[in-house]
C-alpha cells in the first residue's frame, strides 16, 4: 500500500487536537518513534492508536527530501517516514511488543516527555507574532495572553486556510505589498485567498480601498470572512470573498459522501467584479494552477497605460522559465521581484491590451471599470 503525501500530512492535524489530552494526564508519557517505509505508515499509525496511543502523526524520515506536490500531477510519497506515537509510560512495552507482533523487527525509539511542562503552550510558544514589515501577524492566542489589539496589528486565525504569514510565499507577498510602488487606495483581487490575509493586508496597510478575494475552498471562504470580521471590515462592501465566477462546484468536502460542495450564484464572483479590471492583482498558489489560470489572472489586471501589476508568488525557483513562458504573452514585463527559501515572488506589468480593451473600453467581460476612488 503507498500512502499519498496529503493522507501524511493529514495525520499530523491529530498532534494539534490531541497534546491536551495527553497534557491533562497524571501520568507519565513517552513518544515511541518508528522509521518505517511508505507502505507501512497508514497501518502502523493506525495499529498504535488502537493498541493505546494518545496520538499519532507522520513526517518524513530524515534521509528524505521535501516533496511540493503540484495539483495534477500523479501523488507523491516519502520512500520513509517517521511515525511518532505518545502513550503512557505504562503502556509502552505491551504497545511495542503489538506492533513487533505484525511487523517483525520493527522497534521503536522511546524517548520520555516532560509531564511538568504545559505543551498546548509550548506549541502556541513556537509560533510568536510575526513583525512584516509594519504589520505584525498575530493569532487568537497571541491577544488572549497579551490583552492587547494594537490597531496595527492583522488578526488571523490559524486554522485549515493557508496564510499565516509563516511561510516564504505569503511573508513575500505581505512585503512587496508594503513596498512597491502602488496606486493610493488602489483596487486589490486577492486570487486564491486561503485565509484572507493578503487581501486584509492591503486594506490594513491603507493601499487598498477595496479588496475582493477568490478562493475555490469553502473552508477558506469562511475562514476569510471570519478574519475579515475579526479585524473590523465589511465582508459585504470592504472585504469580499466569492468562488470564481465559472465555478459551478469546489473541492471534495469531508462529510458530503466524497462528493463535490455546489457553490450558490449568491457566493459566486458577481458579473460586475468578474468584469472589472484591478490596479492589483495577487496570487500565491503553485506553478500548476498559475499556468492554467494565466489568461483568467492577466484578465483582471487593467491594461496599459497606466495599468496594473500582478504579483505571483508559489513559483520555486527552478520553474521561473516555465511560468515566464506562460504569462510573457499577456504582459510586456516578467520578472523576479524577490527569492527566498527557494520560493520566488514573480511581478508582471504592462499588460498588452487586448482587442476586446480597446473596442470595450472595460474589463475582460466587457463593463466599463468604475472611476477610482476619491
């Protein structure tokens, strides 16, 4: 059996939910490690949660390098995989001795936990608010140890929506909109907007009058207007957030029968914005989405003169030939605005007009966009 990276890396969410658990225990616990190969990840997981383990969760062994898994290409999986189990002390032996019972000469590493130590904090400890230029990121837990809301501060939950300011591609993006040089109270699309925190980023900072947000996951969706709301902003005039306007379904819900979670016309991107043109747009998702989406992102983006820019980011630095490939025939412009991690944050600008520009006068479904803000 191989063991997708997403049924990995969905077995890690058990840790988060389950360290009050073992915090609240008397006892005394230990972590039991397994080096194990792909096929055997899921079921020795499952084994040592039914043999007695508190939790359970996978990563990759050490000898493995990352996997950034591209949507559309065939699952990738760890060759090896280390599996981490925390039970009590008391049960360590029988629960070894189980799992040496299926898998032969398989033996852990036990290392003993500190039961002293409050680890729901140790964890929120390791993710201290983020400092972004002028922004400081902060999560729920940040506010209810501090008491303080400084108004500069950009609330965001850490929850299921990618976009907390941790990672390179967002902490990228968050800079760049602080730096460049941008309309005053310019139009921001946020396209694939996780959490939301790009698009609240640009309203925090005050380059954005409006800030329009799309996204193809429900889940995203709710967490983006919730945090809309957490930091003060209209989701019905300020902060919006829609599916695309050609999505007639989204993702694979959890709980729905593994089918697909139908989009209303109500959540669907308005005629009036899919037709307008932005002085920003912004995009951090992954190489292969970015080229599907090419002639959709360059859409948004109001023409030259005097046109807007698209910010990408989500691209590694091995597929800038690729992306440019894809995007040098809607804009005169190309180029890497900035290289971290290995991550790049792509700008285009100029965009050529289109016959459809000049005949209209509008945006890419033919509306005339509204005068800019005053």
């Amino acid at each position: 059996m191989r063991v997708p990276l997403l049924g990995l890396l969905a077995s890690q969410r058990l840790v988060c939910r389950r360290w009050t658990l073992v915090r609240r225990r008397a006892e005394e616990v230990v972590e039991l490690h397994y080096d194990v190969g792909d096929e055997q990840v899921e079921v020795v997981s499952e084994l040592l949660l039914e043999f007695g383990a508190s939790s359970v969760d996978a990563q990759p062994a050490a000898s493995e390098a990352p996997i950034y898994a591209e949507p559309g290409e065939p699952a990738r999986v760890w060759r090896r995989a280390l599996v981490r189990a925390i039970t009590p002390k008391r049960l360590e032996e029988r629960v070894a001795a189980q799992i040496e019972d299926v898998f032969p000469g398989l033996t852990p590493e036990v290392r003993a936990l500190d039961t002293t130590k409050d680890w729901l904090r140790e964890l929120e400890a390791m993710r201290p608010p983020l400092q972004i230029g002028r922004l400081r990121v902060v999560l729920p837990w940040h506010e209810e140890s501090s008491g303080e809301r400084p108004e500069e501060d950009l609330r965001i939950e850490g929850g299921s929506a990618f976009g907390t300011g941790e990672h390179a591609t967002t902490r990228m993006c968050l800079e760049w909109l602080q730096g460049a040089s941008l309309p005053c109270l310019a139009s921001v699309m946020d396209y694939g907007a996780g959490s939301g925190i790009l698009a609240l980023a640009a309203l925090k900072c005050g380059i954005a009058a409006e800030a329009v947000g799309v996204d193809v996951d429900p889940d995203c969706l709710a967490a983006a207007k919730r945090n809309a709301k957490t930091n003060g902003y209209d989701t019905s005039t300020e902060a919006r957030f829609f599916f695309p306007a050609a999505c007639d379904v989204v993702l694979p819900q959890p709980g729905h029968g593994g089918g697909v979670f139908p989009s209303s016309d109500g959540e669907r991107l308005p005629p009036d914005l899919a037709a307008r043109h932005f002085d920003v747009v912004i995009a951090n998702i992954l190489l292969n989405p970015l080229l599907d989406l090419a002639p959709t992102l360059a859409a948004f983006v109001r023409p030259a003169p005097n046109g807007g820019v698209l910010a990408v980011s989500g691209i590694r630095d091995t597929q800038f030939d690729t992306f440019k490939a894809a995007y040098d025939p809607f804009f005169a412009s190309v180029a890497i605005a900035d290289d971290q991690d290995g991550w790049l944050l792509v700008t285009c600008e100029e965009r050529r007009p289109t016959t459809e520009d000049l005949h209209l006068g509008g945006g890419s479904g033919g509306q005339p966009d509204p005068p800019p803000p005053h």
